[in-house]
C-alpha cells in the first residue's frame, strides 16, 4: 500500500523473512546455496554416476518384469505379461537414437539459457529475471536501501551470476537433460505397452479379423494412437504411471513421513543445510535398494501395497499409477523380477564372502591387519 510496503518487501526478498505468515530463505542464502550445490556437484563422475545409475534402472524395469512374468506363469497362466514385458524391452532399444538425440537438444538448450530454468535431482530453480531486475533497481538506484541492502544484494548477484555459468553448473545441466532423456525413453515404453494391450484385447474381442497377426507394423500404428495419452503438445509426460516410474529411476520422487519432516527442519535452517544434502535422492535410492532386497522390500510401503492388492481395490494404487487390473498384475511381476534379481545378486555376495572372495576394511586392530596385509591379504576387494 505504500513505498515502505515495498521496501519491506524487497528487503525480504534479498535477506528472507516471513512472509504470508510462512518463513521463507532470502536470494542470498538461497544463491549461496546454488554455488554450494553445484561445487559439491562439480565433479565430472557426478553426471556419469547419475547417467549409469539412472540407465541400469529403466532397462532393469522391463527386463525385471518379463523375469516376473515368466515366474509367474506356472501360477497365474498368464502369458500377456511376458508378452507386453517383452515389447517393452524391444521399444527400449528402438527409443535409443531418439533419446540421444533428444539429450543433445535438451543440452544444448541448457548449456545457451540460464541454470533458472533447470530442475534435477539435487536442485530445483524457477525463473525469475524480471523480479530480479525490480529489485536491483531498488537497491542500487531508488536511494531507499541501506548499505547493508546494497551490499547483500550485490552479494546474491554475484552467487546468482555463478550459478548461471554453464562452465560453473556443467554437472547439473547434464543431469537434467539425462532425465529428460530417459523419461523420454519410459514414454516410448508405455506407449508401446498400452499399444500391444490394445492390439491383444481387439483380437480377442474379434474386433481384428481372425487372419490378421499381431505383427510389429500393426503395433506401432496402435502405438502412434496412444502418443497423446503419454505427452502433451510440448512433449511431457502426462501419464501418471509414466511420470511414477520417471521419478523412480531419477530418485525424484516426494519426500514422505520422517524424512520429509526432517528435510522441512533443514530447508527452514539454511545454516544447518550443509550437514543433510540431497535428501531427496540419498531416501530414494535406499528406497529403490529395498525394493530389490530379500526381506528389506516389506519395509517400502508401495511394495506392502501391491503386493497385497486385489483387481477388486485398486483405490490405493492410484498414485503408483495403476487404474486397471491389467497393470497391477504388471505391477506385481516388476516386484517378482526385481525379488529375484536382488536375491540372486545377495546369494552371490555372501557365497563370495565365505569363500574370501570378497573382503573390507579388516580389522579394527592396526598390527593384525598390518599381518593380513603382510600375507598378501587385499583390503576392499572382490574377485
């Protein structure tokens, strides 16, 4: 209502403060972030973690879903599942050049704009030029700030300047254009998945002649169908179980229960944010293992939920994206497969421990392991 309004205001905006009742972090704490972040970042296996990570896990979901299926099968009768598990491997490899053509046109729109415009796993900006421009007229030209104003501005700006350096911010814009890649790549899947579905259910209804074939032609124009149920006219992802699956493989997906209260702790003590980093992704990717292990996979709510679930109530299942029967029997033989690849990969540790293939750190006591090391005996090893 008044110059002084404004002037509260834009302090808040540059040092923080409460606004609307809620306490929010100014540009200066949260710039300093951004160059924090994307130093602790700037290695370059950062992104080839995140790219192999990211990749084993979306070529896993198919691959461990056919597996599902097929130890299903004595059990359920069911061939459909292997069937779409298969597709879905098939149109994986066929998304392949696409993907990679879409990451080289995501980077390089990454590279020429502004780290604003760039959400990954471990940071997420919005853009906000035209109010930075409001306020830098404040500070440094209307003659109503202080030099405390003034100086903590300046500050944010030269942070705000690092952070939109694509030389400083390499790591988080590879990042992202991998997301936008792979999620790419889980569209094309599902795509091909409801395509196969459909075809199947129209020869079955009668509805495709009976000397008609399933062949890969007549899937991919079922396919082409199903585009706009998957992407929007800009190209993302609307199908929720596409966009589940997306946040999985990317460990993007929303904090709940502890963590998030914890993580709430942290972002509204900016001081204290260093010491809890990424939480998001360090959560997920424990969540993700736990799917894969023995035992541990009853700890992850949304295993307990599927794996419990009948094609009676599938109101619960809504937010994994599955809305029809057809896709939490999907569901199930993903759980299956990923079961047993995880528990073959634990038989393999522990017979590997037993029979001294795989070592650690040793012991505790300097002079005994300093007698292991003497007997040729390799610390963190495994052959």
């Amino acid at each position: 209502n008044s110059l002084d309004d404004f002037d509260a205001w834009a302090r808040k905006m540059i040092k923080g403060g409460e606004i609307e009742g809620k306490a929010q972090a100014g540009a200066l704490i949260r710039e300093l972030q951004g160059v924090f972040t994307h130093s602790v970042l700037s290695s370059p296996k950062t992104p080839m973690r995140a790219i192999i990570g990211t990749s084993t896990h979306t070529f896993l979901r198919p691959m461990n879903q056919t597996l599902g299926a097929l130890i299903r099968f004595p059990f359920t009768g069911d061939a459909r599942s292997v069937r779409v598990g298969l597709a879905s491997m098939n149109a994986m490899m066929e998304a392949i050049p696409e993907s990679f053509t879409l990451f080289k046109t995501r980077l390089n729109s990454y590279w020429s704009g502004d780290i604003a415009t760039v959400k990954t796993r471990f940071s997420e900006y919005t853009k906000g030029d035209d109010n930075w421009e409001i306020l830098r007229r404040w500070a440094e030209d209307s003659g109503r700030a202080s030099a405390g104003d003034v100086a903590a501005f300046r500050m944010a700006n030269m942070a705000r300047q690092m952070n939109n350096s694509s030389f400083l911010t390499y790591s988080t814009k590879v990042m992202a254009a991998t997301d936008d890649a792979f999620g790419y790549i889980l569209g094309r899947v599902k795509m091909r998945e409801k395509a196969l579905i459909s075809a199947m259910d129209q020869k079955q209804a009668g509805k495709l002649s009976s000397h008609i074939d399933i062949t890969p032609d007549l899937v991919r124009n079922y396919e082409d169908y199903f585009y706009r149920d998957i992407f929007d006219a800009d190209g993302n992802i609307t199908d929720e179980a596409t966009n589940f699956a997306r946040k999985e493989v990317t460990l993007t997906q929303d904090l709940k229960g502890f963590a998030q209260n914890l993580n709430a702790v942290f972002q509204q003590n900016p001081w204290a944010k260093p010491f809890f980093l990424f939480a998001r992704t360090g959560v997920n990717g424990l969540k993700l293992t736990a799917k894969h292990t023995p035992g541990f996979n009853f700890l992850v709510k949304e295993f307990n939920d599927i794996a419990f679930a009948t094609a009676d109530n599938l109101g619960n299942l809504k937010k994994y994206g599955i809305n029809t029967a057809e896709e939490l029997h999907n569901a199930k033989a993903l759980q299956t497969g990923r079961l047993a690849i995880g528990s073959a990969v634990v038989f393999m540790v522990t017979q590997a421990w037993m029979r001294g293939d795989l070592n650690g750190n040793g012991p505790v006591d300097r002079q005994k392991r300093q007698m292991w090391l003497d007997g040729k005996w390799e610390p963190r090893t495994i052959k």
